[in-house]
C-alpha cells in the first residue's frame, strides 16, 4: 500500500474484523461502528484483497484464527497475521478466537499481534483495547521528534549498522536494506532519507506486497487518460511526484517478473513511460528497496532477476535481527516502556534481577515489533509495578524460539524419555539421531515458511547461511533425503 509522510486528515479510525462467522461480524460491525470505519471480510484471501483495494490500510484489525479452508486449525490465521503486517507494518492486530489455547497465543504474539483475545468478548472490552491501541499508536509518532536517531541501541551490530547509514545517506546510488520480518527495515529507509542532502524533498513508500500486481505499474509510473479501465484522467506516479527525493520500495522480492525489467531501466538511466504514453519521461529520485527473502536463492528460483539484483545492491544494509543485538534488548526495552508509560500517563515498570536476566537470554524471534507488543501488554498490565519472572515469562513463545526455559516440564520429559529409550535399546547411535532430529525440524521449518529460506531459518533460531550449509550437507548425505525448498507459494 502506498504511504506518504504527510499526516493524514482528521477521521474516524479505521478497524478491519476477518471472521468466516457472519454473526460474529454483524454484531461487532454494528456494536463498533460507531467509534470506528469498519471493514468485515470472511477469509485470508478476502481481507488481502480488500487491502489492495482501500486508498489506506486499517489502522486496527480484529482477526480470528480458524479461517477457511481449515476453520479448525489456526494456521490460515497465523497466515493472516503475516500477511497483514507485510502489508502494513504499524497495524496493530488483535487476535480474537475460540481457539483459546496459550501456544496459539504466543504464537500469535511472536508473529506479530498486539493481543490474543478468547471469545466470547464484551464489545465494550474490546472497544476499550481498541482505543488504547490507538493511543499507543500516537505515542510512536509524538517519541520521535524532528531529528531524532530513529536506530535505537549500542551494540556493536546497531553501532555498525548506524555508521553504515551515515556513509551511505548522501549517495545517489541505490541501497539495498536486507532483515527479517520486525527488525525495522523502514526505519532505516526513513533513516537515510532524514540523513541525506534530499531530506526536505519528498519521500514516498510502496509496499510492493500491498498492492495488486497490476496496480503496480501504474502507481510507480503513472498513466494517461483511457490507458486502462478507470483510467479517467493523467495521473502522475510515484517516481515523477518523487522528483528528486526518496522512493521506498518495501517488499521488492514481491514485484512480478515483468515489471523488473522495467524498474531496472529507471535505476540505470532515469527513464521510464507513464502506462499508455509513448513519450519517455526521466526520473531524479534515489531508490531504496528492502526485503525478507533472500534474493539471491531467488535468483536460483527464477523469481528475481539477476542484473536487477546487482543494481540494487550497489550499497547493502543487513539489519540485524534483535537475537544478536546483546543489551539493546534492555536498551529497547527501556525506550518503549518509557515512551508507552508516558503516553498512558502512568508509572513504568520495571524489572527484577532475574526477570531481567531472562528478558536479555529470550531470544525474540519475532525482533523488536515482538519487544514492542510485550511492552505495551506489560505496561497495560502492570504499570508501576516489579515484575518477576512470573509475570515476564508467559509473554515469551518458547516454542518458536531458539531458547526455551531453563528447566521446565518439557525438559523433564525429554529426559524421561531419553532414560526410557537407552534402558530398553541398550544400544544407541546419539549421531544419527541427532541428524534424523536436525533433519526433521529443517524439513518442517522449510514446510511452515513455504520454501522461504530466511524464514525458515528465523523459525529454526540459525543464520540463513547456516541453514543452508546445513541443507547441502543434508542433501549430500545419502541417507539424509532431500532438503531442497518446496515450490513457493506466494501470498501479495
């Protein structure tokens, strides 16, 4: 979806409810409509196509979890809840389900949602959060004055990654930002954006997997009067009203083949058409493109194109993931919880001893979007207060993490297990079961991201270049199987 910096007009917030129960959504619509612009859709496939269609994307959403084809299962909901931050980044996302499990939950809140909400629920509660999500929402905006280093931290990986910026701010040349889904990849963009000699020009950003595929060029390009359907009178795109300011590509590994060869020719030599004009126009602005995949595997899938690839990666900015980042997480930790106290007009919490110790060993794989939500719910929670590891430690998702707790009922099973196995085998090859378990999980992991290398890597808790040494000594093995990614199914 297309963004520009500009504030937008006073209106009724707007708030995006996805239930294949039409009962359900009847009655929220009607006991919310009044506070909020309510759009209702019924699947996964409904709300990204109602996404695509709307000038701005909802600020809120209320999701369910069982959606067709599997309302039983949660995984088109988890689907869901990426689709919809692929899309637009600062939503904030509720999940409200029946299915009231606490590994769904966390699961949900890893991925990305600001609460997990068990039906039934009085609309008045949730009109409550709502509002309250809002608020936090304008906190964001009013904690970053005019000037302020958006990249909060100081450990060596944000320390390096800031000095990048600066020395790559007043280029002319495109960068490429590479970080996985939650690490801040737009707050780079902006970065070198405010950093640059163009920073009182214009800024645009378009998510090229917020947008339909068709919609694409002529948003980019722009067109003429009767070029296509609705084509009613010239319209400017993004690379001309860009002049010789910035212009964000979020997504780029989800631009179509098609339209590649025709953003190359921009990059090289500034010339582009409006759909349906035969003159050729030329651009001044600086490109900035920024993805989750790994393009150059999508290069090998055929899905990206090579010389593209290399022209956008003149200069490459890897944002590293919050795992990596030492005590940053204490660092970020402090920054939100300050800014959310003082939005809300209450004390902050804070942490004790050993609460903190867990907070720094957690690894976050949902990166500081993850940092961010649990801060908001513990501030929610517990403002003014101590906490201990009893109120810290259910926020985390253990399960989609590299760590996991340091004792806990799971451990001991897998001990008892273990006891079992080598009292009744007498024999055992620890190695190759060691293999045939790593071989399982990467098969899995690879299931689950459909394909997507760097995601299933995030899942696993490993480097993308260590999975994939991994994958090729798997696949070496003759008695390892196969580990090559599946076909990927791509979701715009």
């Amino acid at each position: 979806m297309a963004t520009h910096l500009k504030s937008a007009t006073e209106r009724k917030p707007s708030l995006l409810i996805v239930d294949d129960d039409a009962l359900i959504t009847d009655t929220l619509a009607f006991a919310l409509g009044a506070d909020f612009d309510v759009h209702c859709c019924d699947s996964r496939r409904h709300a990204v196509d109602l996404l695509r269609q709307l000038p701005e994307a909802p600020q809120l959403a209320l999701v369910d979890l069982g959606l067709p084809p599997t309302p039983h299962r949660p995984e088109e909901g988890f689907q869901l809840i990426a689709d919809l931050l692929a899309h637009s980044p600062g939503m904030r996302i509720f999940v409200l389900s029946g299915q009231n499990d606490a590994a769904n939950a966390r699961r949900a809140r890893t991925l990305g949602a600001a609460e997990f909400i068990a039906k039934p629920c009085d609309p008045a509660t949730l009109r409550r959060m709502l509002n309250r999500a809002l608020e936090f929402q304008a906190a964001e905006i009013a904690g970053l004055p005019a000037g302020a280093d958006e990249l909060v931290g100081a450990s060596p990986a944000i320390a390096k990654l800031r000095s990048q910026v600066a020395q790559f701010a007043d280029s002319p040349f495109p960068v490429l930002i590479e970080g996985e889904s939650g690490s801040g990849k737009e707050l780079v963009a902006a970065s070198l954006h405010r950093l640059s000699s163009r920073a009182a020009r214009p800024y645009f950003a378009l998510n090229c997997a917020a947008i339909a595929p068709t919609l694409v060029e002529p948003t980019l390009f722009g067109y003429t009067k009767g070029a296509f359907t609705g084509a009613t009178a010239n319209k400017s795109g993004y690379f001309e009203d860009a002049q010789d300011g910035t212009l964000f590509l979020d997504e780029i590994g989800e631009l179509p083949l098609e339209l590649q060869a025709k953003l190359l020719r921009v990059l090289e030599n500034g010339e582009y058409q409006r759909v349906g004009e035969t003159q050729t126009r030329v651009s001044r602005a600086r490109a900035i493109a920024a993805t989750n995949r790994d393009l150059r595997q999508e290069i090998k899938n055929g899905t990206f194109r090579a010389d593209l690839y290399h022209r956008l990666s003149v200069f490459t900015l890897a944002v590293p993931p919050l795992r990596e980042m030492d005590n940053d997480k204490l660092t970020l930790l402090d920054h939100f919880r300050r800014l959310y106290a003082g939005q809300s007009g209450v004390q902050p919490f804070t942490l004790d001893e050993t609460a903190e110790r867990r907070w720094l060993d957690y690894a976050f794989p949902g990166n500081v979007r993850e940092l961010r939500n649990i801060v908001i719910r513990l501030t929610t929670k517990y403002a003014g207060q101590r906490l201990s590891v009893a109120e810290v430690e259910p926020e985390f998702d253990f399960e989609n993490s590299a760590e996991g707790p340091l004792i806990d009922a799971a451990g001991r099973d897998i001990v008892e297990q273990a006891l079992k196995h080598l009292e009744r085998e007498g024999h055992f090859h620890l190695d190759e079961m060691l293999k045939a378990w790593e071989r399982g999980y990467i098969e899995a992991a690879l299931k689950l991201a459909r394909g997507n290398v760097s995601q299933a890597a995030r899942l696993l808790g490993v480097n993308r270049t260590t999975l994939y040494s991994r994958m090729e000594s798997k696949t070496a093995d003759p008695d390892g199987g196969s580990l090559a990614p599946p076909p990927q199914t791509k979701t715009r």
